[in-house]
C-alpha cells in the first residue's frame, strides 16, 4: 500500500493541475486539485476532499492496489484535470 502511494504521488504530482505538498509517509496521499474539478473527478472515482480551504483531496491505496490500478487512477485524474481551464 504505501509503495502505491509513493508510486501514485509521483505520477499525479508530474501531471498537469495537481500538487503533491508532501510525500506519502503511509498509504495516503494530499493532493491539491482545481476545486471545480472536484465534482467532476469524485462523480469518476470516491474519495474524500481532505482540506477544501487549500484545495486538498486525500486518495487511498491498499494492500491490495496494483501499478495497474495506480496507472489507470493516474489516467483519470489527468483527463478530468486537464479538462481543466
């Protein structure tokens, strides 16, 4: 889990539109979005906004969560946020 997230963080802090403030410690990982892609993006996958006030959403990997499932998270979230503006 905490090896996707690291995987994750970096994939979606090289992309278009979204910050990674902090490198995962475990298996989660803020990341700073457009806010008006917030809907957009949680309408595609679940998760939880973290800090509305900075922008901070809060994406989980498991034990179970494959470089596949990272990679294919990635590919969403670059499509929705580079709809972006």
């Amino acid at each position: 889990a905490n090896a996707m997230a690291h995987r994750l963080a970096e994939a979606v802090a090289g992309g278009d539109g979204v910050e990674v403030p902090v490198a995962p410690e475990a298996n989660a990982v803020f990341a700073r979005i457009p806010w008006d892609r917030l809907a957009p993006l949680q309408a595609w996958s679940h998760f939880w906004p973290w800090d509305p006030a900075q922008h901070l959403v809060r994406w989980m990997t498991s034990w179970a969560t494959t470089p596949a499932d990272v990679d294919a998270f990635v590919a969403g979230v670059a499509a929705i946020v580079g709809d972006h503006g």
